[in-house]
C-alpha cells in the first residue's frame, strides 16, 4: 500500500470513529445526588480553588457542561471530566446553595470513550495569554461592571481585580515585551507604581540590565517622594493625620498594607511635624532655656554647629535610687528568662519580654533624665533643638551652644578665677585626649572606601571625572604625586580591605560592590577580543555604568589616623553618606577605644547617660554605648569628612598648647571640646 493511501485509509478511519462517536453523545439534565467523580478522569491533579469555582458558578452558573458514562450500579453517573465544577458544584450544595437534587447539564459518552474524552478536554485546549486576560478584565470594567461584582463572579478579592486593571495600563510597549518575556511580572508590578507610560518607559529602557531589579525601579519612579514605612517623620506624623490635613498619597497596589504608600507633599509633612512638636518644645521651654528651636529633621551636621554644654548628675534622692534599683532589678530578671536556655518559649513569648524589657529601659532612661542637671548660666544662654529620632520618636537635644554663647561662658568662667586669685590667662590642666589606634584607624577607613566604591559605582558622571583627573595629572600635568588621586589607575581592584576590617564580608556597601561585579561578570565576556567588540556595541550610557563599576573598584581610602581623611573631594563629590553604610557598634568601633574615648561619643548621643556609664567596666560601656547609640546616627570623626578632621587637629592643637577650654561646672562654664559627632539624622 502506498503512503498516500494509507493515509487516506487512516483518515478515513479516524473520521468514522469520529462520526460514530459523536453519534453516541446524548445531552442529559442529571440531579446533582447522582454525580460522582470517575477514576477514569486523566487530571489527577489540580483541585484547587474550590470555593472560588464555586462563587463564581453561585452568580454566573454552569457555563460548561460535565462530561459523564454510566456507573455500572445504573443509578449513578461518573464525571470523567469537569472534577472541579463537581466539586464546586458538591460545596454550593452543602453550603444549601444549592438543593441535592439541582440538575446539571452532561454530556454522556459511551463507557469505552471515557479517557479518551477526558484527555481530549484537557488537552485540546488553550490558556489565555496573560495579556489578553488583562484586557479581558480591563474590558469588564470599560462596560460598566462595578470590581466588586467582577471579584465576585471570578471568586477573587476586589483587590486582586484592582491589581490586574492597574497592570492592564502599563505602557503598551512594555506590555508587548511582557507577552515577550522580556519584561518580567515582577518588574511589571513595579513599573505600575506610576500612570505615567513615559516616566515607566524611561525607567526600564533607560536603566542598564542589572539595574531593572523590581526594587531598583520602584525607587527610580518614588525618588522624589517619602516612603511611609521608612520616613522617621512620616511614622511620627502618622498616614491617617497626614491623609486628613489633604497630603497627596501614592500607594503600590502589589505591596503589603505595611509598605508601599509614598507621601507625595514633603512640605505638608514638615508642617505637621512642626505641629506635632510644639507642645513638647512649650514643655522644654519653661525649663527656662535661652531659645527652643523645632527641627523635624535635625541632622548630624545640623547639630555639628553647636557646642554642647557639659551637665552634671546629681544623686538620686532615696525614693529615686529605690525606683532605679527596683527597675534594674525587673530588667535583670527578665534578661535572665531571655537567656535562660533551658526556658522553653516561643517567639511570641520571647518578643513579649523584650517588649518588657524596652519598656523598662525607658523608664530607666526617663529617671535618668531627671538626674541630670546644667547650671543656671548654661541654661540662660544656651538651647535646645526638640527634633524626631531615626524611630518616628521624639528627642530633645538640650544643652547647645552656638559660638558667641560658649565664648561668653569661656569669658564668664576666666573672670571669676580671675577674681577669686587665679590667672585669667593661663592654660588648663587638662590632659589632651587620646586619640584612635592606627589599627581602628585603617579598620574605619577600610569601610569607608567600601562605602565610597559603592557610591562612586552609582554615579558615571563623577568617575568619569576622576578618571580622567587622574589621567590629565600623569599625562598632561606631569604630576606624580602619589596623594594626588584616590585612583589606582594601574586597575587593581582594592578589593584586600577585609585584611583590616575583619567584618568587611558582611557589610552593605561590600555587598553590594559584589554584586554588580557578579552581575558584569556573567554578562561580559572573557576573552580580550570579544569583550571589544561587546563593548563597542553598547550605548554611552551603558558604558558609563560599566565605567563607573570599574572605576569604583580601584578607589582607595585607607588612612592610619584619626584625623586623615583621604579622597575628601571625590567624597564630597558623591555626597558620601556613611548614615548608610556603616552603624556603631561595639565590636566595631567601642571595644577598640579607651574607656574616655567611648564616654566621649556618649557624651555626644547620650549625655544624661555619661556618668552612669562612667561607673562600669570597659566592656559594659562598650555594650551600653553600642545600644544607646543605635538609631541615633552617630559617626566617629573619620566617617564625617574633611572639615570634622580639621577640627579635630585644631582642638588637639588647643589642648596641647593652645587657649585651653573650660569645662562645665557650677559656675557655669562650657565644654568645648570637640566631640565625636552630633545627635543623629532624624
């Protein structure tokens, strides 16, 4: 037989089973009570959803028949296709939904043609696109049909339907890559934060391909707005305060109700703050302050500009030592429960004594506060700055000076030794603080060229300039000075920092050094030739990220000083922040220095703390400090640039040999001295 008629034979074959089959078919109205489901159904899998089926077959009905053969008892039907609408349909009568006995439309088939019809269902058969099912939805909702009776007919959460109409109005283009996969659902989420089809274009498009992660995009179309779960002020304000004095609000329809609204009226935001703040900086006035500022978002530096006067802490009075002691008691107690291993708890449980344990540290930290006391000179001429804390809470920066407040209180206080037979002009007695260790030092400084490679990295314009500075000063300039750049130009990675920061493995910046790095590594090739032409191929802007993570691996920061800050200007350049880079710690930072040195940053964050801390052992102090200082935004002198350093030399300077400072005492002098930082960026 030839090939040709064979398989008009076949053909021919397969029609008339077709035809002999379709003639067995019969459309029957079968009670509910009868139906039962076959082992002979191919779908083992798949029974989910059942409640939402069954919602949905509620307000639309049956819109497909069930596929049924005889059962051998007569009586019964078996579902050999259509399980779960059976199952939807079974739930919606025991719900009493539905009676027992409501009759559903089958299709019965002969008993030899039961798998056959059940593969064939599931089989011939094709999904809808996603995009087409986005418009399908969007299309509902064009007609009329209110969301919650689409969620309703679908079985899902008005908030789901929501979700799918927010994709359906990306840019079509991005749509079109989606249907692609180019564009993946993840980024599409992020991509929906905003209407604006051009501002989302522009976000993907014009960003390199390992900056298209959904976070990245998210944040590239919220820059200029204050995300509510991160913003301190935003906590303290609070969403429904800010919502009802008219604030523009933009929520993420994909995040959880914890995250993803961002405010859009920072000006808005400020004001309430203000607001908020007031009554408490009417409370620290009558203290009788010289002048009582608010200022929201007090920052580091903000506060660097003031001296602080040195206060004092008198004893407690008999009923105030019996509340210390009975509050340290409870906290000890507690923090035994928590470190007990044997204490079978659970996380709940666990998270409640902490919570415990918070409360009554506050409590301590509020008896304390009562303790502390300036002397009335200070307290006539200097201030205070009420301000919200990196937590959304309120803190009270008291006891600051500006310049012609502590230079007046310098006068004051040289005039009555000057009176009482001392020499106005003579220098102090006091011995010159001790500085860092070389090894803190370069440990410091090994993060902070991190944190400078990382920013350097996300900013081509300012390593395009710092290479070619590098280049005009070797080739052009003829300079061969080697503090003339931050650059390695010969292109070795600086990558050895972990040999003087042993923690370096583990910190953000290096993190996410690593990552790009790893990023580029897998997308670019290896060999010399083809990594040309790759490049030749790629846009300027492009380039430039490449240029720029190149030209970040070879910055080198390191110093052996306190007050050496290397690469100041490129620094300044990328508005190095180490806020986001680097927290203290006690083994990074408080375990390293001298008992002086630590009290001396607390003194700074902490000040009604110093004299409590003053009375424990080194190691304690450096707990306590790594605790007091957390949030509070506090940076050793080598993390806060150029102008902190100069300073810094210059008040070594003074105390060696210079117009020493008087410090604070009940004739109301000041402490000048330079600290280690201001209270923290709010």
């Amino acid at each position: 037989m030839s090939t040709a008629t064979f398989q008009e034979s076949n053909a021919n074959a397969t029609g008339s089973a077709a035809a002999s089959m379709a003639a067995s078919q019969e459309l029957l109205l079968i009670p509910l009570s009868r139906l039962r489901p076959s082992s002979r159904n191919v779908r083992k899998s798949g029974g989910t959803s059942i409640p939402e089926l069954a919602s949905s077959i509620a307000r639309v009905g049956l819109l497909q028949n069930l596929t049924v053969v005889a059962a051998l008892d007569g009586e019964h039907y078996e579902v050999v296709a259509g399980r779960r609408r059976l199952a939807a349909l079974k739930l919606l009568a025991k719900r009493r939904k539905l009676a027992k006995d409501h009759e559903v439309h089958c299709l019965l088939v002969q008993d030899d043609a039961a798998r056959t019809v059940s593969l064939t269902e599931n089989v011939q058969r094709e999904a809808m696109s996603p995009i087409e099912e986005l418009f399908a939805w969007k299309d509902l909702v064009a007609e009329g049909r209110p969301v919650e009776d689409i969620a309703a007919d679908f079985g899902v959460t008005p908030l789901v339907v929501q979700r799918r109409l927010k994709l359906a109005n990306v840019s079509p283009r991005l749509l079109a890559d989606f249907g692609t996969q180019a564009v993946t659902l993840e980024q599409l989420m992020a991509l929906a934060i905003t209407d604006d089809h051009a501002a989302q274009e522009a976000a993907f498009y014009d960003s390199p391909q390992w900056q298209r992660s959904p976070d990245a995009l998210r944040d590239h179309l919220t820059r200029e707005e204050i995300d509510a779960s991160r913003d301190a002020v935003a906590r303290f304000v609070g969403l429904e305060a800010y919502e009802q004095a008219g604030g523009g609000v933009r929520r993420d329809l994909f995040a959880d109700e914890n995250n993803g609204i961002f405010l859009t009226d920072g000006a808005l935001l400020e004001v309430l703050a203000r607001d908020k703040l007031a009554p408490l900086a009417e409370q620290v006035s009558a203290e009788g302050w010289a002048w009582v500022d608010t200022a929201p978002r007090a920052t580091a530096s903000d506060l660097y500009q003031f001296q602080r006067a040195r206060s004092t802490r008198r004893e407690p009075t008999k009923t105030e030592a019996k509340r210390i002691a009975k509050l340290e008691d409870r906290q000890a107690k507690l923090q035994e429960q928590l470190d007990d291993e044997n204490e079978d708890m659970t996380d709940e449980q666990a998270q409640a004594l902490q919570d415990a344990m918070d409360a009554l540290g506050n409590e301590l930290e509020s008896v304390e506060r009562q303790l502390v006391e300036y002397p009335p000179a200070v307290v006539a001429l200097a201030g205070t700055i009420v301000s919200v804390d990196s937590m959304g809470g309120v803190v009270v920066h008291r006891g600051l000076l500006r310049e012609e407040q502590a230079k007046a209180l310098r006068d004051q206080a040289r005039q009555e030794e000057g009176g009482a037979g001392g020499n106005p002009d003579a220098d102090t007695d006091e011995p010159a603080k001790s500085g860092i260790s070389e090894k803190l030092a370069k440990r410091l400084s090994a993060h902070r060229t991190a944190a400078l490679q990382a920013d350097v990295a996300r900013h081509p314009h300012v390593a395009l300039v710092a290479l070619v500075h590098r280049l005009a000063l070797r080739v052009i300039v003829e300079s061969y000075g080697a503090g003339d750049s931050a650059l390695n130009i010969s292109a070795t990675p600086q990558d050895g920092l972990g040999l003087h920061a042993p923690d370096m493995a583990d910190a953000p910046a290096a993190v996410g050094m690593r990552k790009v790095r790893e990023a580029w590594v897998h997308r670019l090739p290896s060999d010399s030739d083809g990594l040309f032409a790759e490049l030749l191929a790629f846009p300027q802007q492009e380039l430039l990220s490449l240029l720029a993570v190149c030209v970040a691996s070879t910055v080198s920061a390191l110093a052996s000083q306190e007050g050496e800050i290397p690469a100041a200007v490129l620094a300044q350049a990328v508005n190095l922040d180490m806020h986001d880079w680097w927290t203290p710690t006690a083994a990074g930072y408080f375990e390293h220095v001298s008992k002086a040195k630590a009290l001396e940053a607390v003194q700074v964050f902490a000040p009604d703390q110093v004299n409590r801390l003053g009375k424990l052992r080194k190691a304690e102090i450096a707990s306590e400090a790594e605790r007091l200082a957390a949030g509070a935004g506090w940076l050793p002198v080598m993390f806060r640039g150029q102008e902190a350093a100069v300073e810094v030399e210059a008040g070594a300077g003074r105390e060696v040999g210079g117009d020493a400072d008087v410090s604070a005492d009940a004739s109301g002098s000041v402490d000048s001295e330079v600290h280690e930082d201001a209270h923290a960026e709010a």
